[in-house]
C-alpha cells in the first residue's frame, strides 16, 4: 500500500472568501417620517433622514442634535402653555 498523504474519501477543504476589509456603504434604513403639523418638530424629524448617507460612526452627532431640538421643544412648550393645545375636558 503506498501513502499519498490524502484520506482516501474525503475531499480538500473549500476556501472560503476573505472577507471585505471595506465597511458596507451607507444604506438608507427606510424609515417613513409623517409630518406632525409642527414645523420645528418636523425640520428635527427630516434632519434624522440625514444620518442614512452617513457611516455609523457619523449618526450619533446628528441623533445628539434631533433630540437636543426635541427638548428645546418641548421646554418651550412648558414655557408657553397658553399656546399648547388643550386636551378636553368633559366637564364643560
């Protein structure tokens, strides 16, 4: 018997493709954004559409913005409440 150094039965091992030292390209997620009937709110929301063009490393400075905008919003609201919309009240 003569060995060939291969197992007979077997076959080699398939290689494998090297994997991409490139990162994937920015991908839009597809997130619809409806508007909400608040300019400022909606300006904040359309900024989010933003970070989709950007590389992941990039979104946090523009999720820090929106929300940053979303607060000064909402601390606007608190400081002009007359202006809020008013939810009913059954007792009138």
């Amino acid at each position: 018997m003569t060995d060939t150094g291969e197992d007979a039965g077997t076959e080699p091992a398939a290689e494998e493709p090297a994997e991409s030292a490139e990162p994937a390209a920015p991908a839009p997620l597809g997130v619809p954004r409806e508007p909400t009937g608040l300019p400022a709110v909606d300006a904040l929301l359309e900024r989010l559409g933003e970070a989709d063009d950007l590389p992941a490393d990039g979104h946090l400075a523009v999720y820090e913005d929106v929300h940053r905008g979303l607060r000064a919003e909402l601390t606007s609201l608190d400081a002009h409440p007359a202006s809020a919309p008013r939810p009913h009240d059954p007792r009138s």
